[in-house]
C-alpha cells in the first residue's frame, strides 16, 4: 500500500495546482464581487473533477483490456474502441440529435461495445505470433473505423463535433456539462469489487477455466465496462490516448498485477497523470493552452516507444 | 473415478479422440503414453472440460463434466497444462493463492492463507515467493504452477507433460512430487508422459493411445514389454529389468 500513500497527497497537489491555474484571475475577486468564486466553482473545480474522473476511468479501462486481451499494448485508443465510440455519437448526432447527451453516450457505449468485441473476435481468429501484433490489428481496425466515420461526418459536415470526441480537451469544461464522467468511477468501483476475476482472465483462459472462472462473462463484463468508460469519455471531454496504456504497464512493472492490490494506484495515478498533463499544457503557450489529448499524445508516444523497445529485456 | 465413455473429438473429418472409453480408478498415479498426435493430450482437456467434446460424456465421482458448474468441478479436479505463459506479471504467492479461487473468489481465508503457504513449503519455493514469476528460471517455475495445482486441494489432479522442458534434475524431482502427490494425500493424479522410463519407474497404471484411440492399458510390468511398446510407439526397444524397475532402451 506504500505506493498509493506517496500517489493521493501528489494527486491532491496537482488538484490544488489544477484549480488554482488558469487566465482568469482569482486574486481580484474571491473576497469582493465572488467573481472568483464563480470561476472556481463554475470552471476550475469541474475541470480538475472532470480531469481526474476521466484519467482513473481510463486508468482502469486499459488494464482490463491488456487482461482480457493478454496483451500489453492494448488500450481503448489501440483497440478500435475509442473511434467505435466516436462513430456512434456520430450517428446519433445525424439520426436522433434531439436525445439527451446520456441516451447519446450509451449508444456510443453499444458501438464502443461492438467494436471491441469484433477486435477481440479478430484476435481469436488470427495466429498470433508477435505480441505486437495485436496493437497493430487494434490500430488498424481503428482506422478502419475512423476512416468509415470520417466519411460520414464530411457528408453530414460534422467534422469538427468528430473532432471533440477524437481529441480530448477539458478546456470546455463547465459545471452541468462533465456530470456523465461520475460514471466513469462507479464503473471503476465495479471493477475494483471484481478485480481478482479480471487477473484470473489475464492468467489465461485455461487458468481461468481450471480454476472455475465462467470465462464468457468475465470478458463480457470487463468488455462492458471498458466501452462504457470510454464512451463517457469520449462523448464529454474527448479521448485521451496512451493514457491506458502507460499507467498499467508502468504500475505493472513496479508492483504486479495483482489487481486487487494493484488497481486503487491504477486509478491514482491515471488522475495524476492527466491532471499533471492538463496542467501542462495549460501553462506552457499561456494564455492559449495546448489539448490535454496532445500532450498526452507526445508523453506517451515516448513512453510507449521505450516500453516497446524494453519489452525484450523482461520477457527475459 | 473418472469415467470416460465413448468420447470423440473431431477436427473436419479427422478424428482426434475418436470413440475412446476408459475408468481411471480413484487413487494413484496413471501415465497416459502414446506417440505424438495420440490425442493424450485433447483427452485430458476434454476431462477437464477445457475443451468441449464432440460425443460422448466424461462423469467424475459422478458430476458430469459437462453439465457441473464451472466452480463446483474446480473442487474435484485441476489440470495443469503445458503451456504456462501468462502475461499478468504475478509473484509466486499471488500464483499459489489463486489455486484457491474456486472456494475463497479472491477473499483469502485463514484456511486458504494455510493451504499457500504448505503448498510453497511443499515445492520448495519459500525463498522465492514474493519473486515475479518472470524472473524465475524454468524449473522454479514449473514448481510454482504445480504448487498452484496443489493449493487448489482437488481430489484429481491432472498434468499435461509436466517435464517438458525440464533438465534431469527437475524432471526427477517433479515426478517425485507427483509421486508423493498420490502417496501421501492421496489424491488421483493423471499425468501424460513422453519419456517412458519416467512412465515404467513411477506409474501404478499406464494408459496407451495412439491413433485417437485407446491402444492398451495396465500396470507397468504388463505395459513395459517389447511386442506392446512396439504396437504403441512402432520403435524396436529392450526392456531391462533393473531391481524392481523396467528400464526401456530405445537407442539401439
């Protein structure tokens, strides 16, 4: 437990510093007008909220799936579930624009839901040979997906509502418009009440059988929650990529994948991270401020690379 | 008992299993033999409902595989595969401990907390329980899936070539323990065995397959003979007696 004592006073630092950055001037106005107030409570506490619901959900939804696709490099943006997502708030948005943003977000969990299951239906149909072979039939049939969506979004000229989904941006983030993001962390409660099963499927599936394990409705549950996580993210602040797939691996190398030991510092320092990234890139162009999503995307671009390049050095 | 009944196993129009029906008494060691490509190794998949059979029916102690609640059977019988690559990066102990998923569902009971730790005393890996598993070398390894298997306390335990890739050391030293696996907690274990000398010295029942069906079956003075050991491997071979033991040479 040592790690996660070190990992929440961090977090609760960076969430002080998150509340506490941005262009808009608190010094003027928290005893006077309660302008200030108004910015923190309207703007800067939801961004850090938003911020940290999204990076513990995502956290926890790349470990699951590296479980259930016993793959290390999979995550939702290497597993055609994120755009699987974005296609479906794309179709909603063309056929049914008058749903609530909720009904939206669980169709984009159904296509995210169908999208991950054809990947690892996919998985199981090819033999595999190379263990990076699975990120790259992810990423693939990711662009598939994307390409399909970006055809039907340049007919309906909707590219830049695609653009919001596929990039993630907290910089939007209001009070009354990140709410659906709280469902992120009871997914993530779900997933720590069942965390010892989700290690079981990582054994294997023979493991998993042999040691009792129904093996179809633990990869439909983890399946389940990984498509709603990144269907709440996706639908409210936009994917943040790599993210999933670093803290695990990363965590993973430190202390194991016990997960029920392991995932409440999943969660932390997914929330460290993005708050950590955010903060980033809100204060190097300041007063512009640089997406959360791309500055995750050169962090863990980098990280990724090495974890790539190191992985023969551990498989020993 | 495990009783096996007509049991087929097909892959297009070649017959893996095929119509195969034998009773492994409960108690003691049995070796299953055979060339490569006998279907040792679907059957015992099949027993423990690894693999879905095509026909046929496989009953233990009267709970029918393939009707029995996944968890219920992991009580009566545990198999310990071959090919033991797993990515979650596990220490020993977490290993051994989720032998007991099917009675604790991941909640550790002072029972099971006692059955991990006598099952890493009994292989030998105490020095090495909070070791990750990759950073073992392949004997250690094998032992902390066996330890595993032993920690699941079945009343059947079922090994698919356990000595496979082990250097002469380990392989002695594991069958020893499945030895002592059947003689001292009396459990029935099943083991399917490429090395026939392994089979003769530490065998009470050898099983014979070859070609998808059951060629013979027996004790190993009966089993380890010239005219058998040709009909099931199509190998001339001497059978030595060396005290109690049949020694099969094969080199000549």
């Amino acid at each position: 437990m040592k790690p996660l004592l070190i990992a929440i006073p961090v977090i609760l630092l960076l969430a002080v510093i998150s509340v506490l950055t941005g262009v808009g001037s608190l010094a003027s106005g928290l005893g006077g007008d309660g302008r200030g107030w108004l910015l923190i409570v309207e703007s800067r506490v939801p961004r850090t909220l938003a911020l940290m619901l999204a990076g513990t959900g995502l956290a926890v939804a790349g470990t699951i799936m590296q479980m259930l696709a016993r793959n290390r490099f999979v995550e939702p943006s290497t597993a055609g579930t994120a755009e699987s997502a974005a296609l479906g708030m794309l179709l909603t948005m063309i056929f049914a624009p008058a749903l609530p943003v909720a009904a939206k977000m669980a169709v984009a969990a159904l296509t995210a839901l169908a999208g991950t299951a054809l990947f690892l239906k996919i998985l199981r149909q090819i033999p595999l040979r190379s263990v990076l072979m699975v990120p790259l039939v992810g990423i693939m049939l990711g662009g598939v997906i994307s390409a399909i969506t970006t055809f039907v979004a340049y007919r309906y000229d909707m590219m830049q509502s695609m653009g919001a989904w596929i990039s993630g941006d907290f910089s939007g983030v209001l009070r009354g418009r990140y709410e659906l993001l709280w469902i992120a962390l009871v997914l993530t409660l779900i997933a720590y009440v069942t965390a010892a099963r989700f290690t079981v499927i990582g054994m294997g599936e023979e493991i998993a059988r042999n040691v009792g394990l129904d093996y179809n409705k633990v990869v439909t549950l983890g399946l389940g929650i990984v498509s709603m996580v990144t269907a709440t993210v996706v639908a409210t602040v936009g994917m943040v990529p790599f993210l999933g797939l670093i803290v695990p691996n990363v965590i993973s190398l430190v202390v194991g994948d016990n997960l029920r030991r392991t995932l409440p510092l999943i969660a932390a320092t997914g929330a460290g991270l993005v708050l950590a990234c955010d903060i980033v890139g809100r204060v190097i162009i300041a007063p512009y401020e640089i997406p959360v999503g791309t500055v995750m995307g050169v962090i863990g671009s980098v990280v990724f690379l090495y974890l790539l390049l190191s992985r023969r050095a551990h498989a020993g | 008992m495990i009783e096996i009944r007509d049991v087929t196993k097909s892959y297009g129009s070649n017959a893996v299993v095929d119509r195969v029906s034998m009773t492994l008494p409960a108690g003691g060691l049995t070796s299953i033999i055979g060339p490569n490509g006998a279907g040792k190794s679907t059957l015992l998949s099949i027993v423990s409902r690894l693999m879905p059979m095509d026909e046929g029916q496989v009953v233990i102690d009267g709970l029918d595989v393939s009707r029995t609640a996944g968890d219920v059977l992991a009580r009566r019988l545990s198999i310990m595969r071959q090919d033991n690559h797993i990515t979650a990066r596990l220490s020993v102990r977490d290993l051994v401990a989720f032998g007991r998923y099917p009675y604790s569902k991941g909640r550790l009971t002072a029972v099971d907390v006692e059955h991990i730790e006598r099952s890493i005393a009994y292989v030998g890996l105490q020095a090495f329980e909070h070791r990750f598993l990759d950073e073992l070398s392949g004997g250690q390894r094998q032992r902390a899936f066996i330890a595993m298997v032993l920690c699941q306390d079945t009343d059947y335990m079922l090994f698919d070539e356990p000595l496979n890739n082990l250097d002469m050391k380990h392989a002695v030293e594991t069958m020893k323990l499945l030895r002592r696996l059947a003689d001292d907690f009396a459990k029935t274990v099943v083991v399917v065995l490429h090395d026939i000398n392994f089979a003769s010295a530490y065998s009470d029942r050898i099983v014979a397959m070859r070609g998808g069906k059951l060629a013979f079956e027996g004790a190993p003075k009966d089993m380890i003979e010239p005219s058998r050991l040709q009909a099931i491997f199509d190998v001339d071979c001497r059978v030595h007696a060396v005290g109690e033991k049949r020694l099969v040479n094969y080199f000549e």
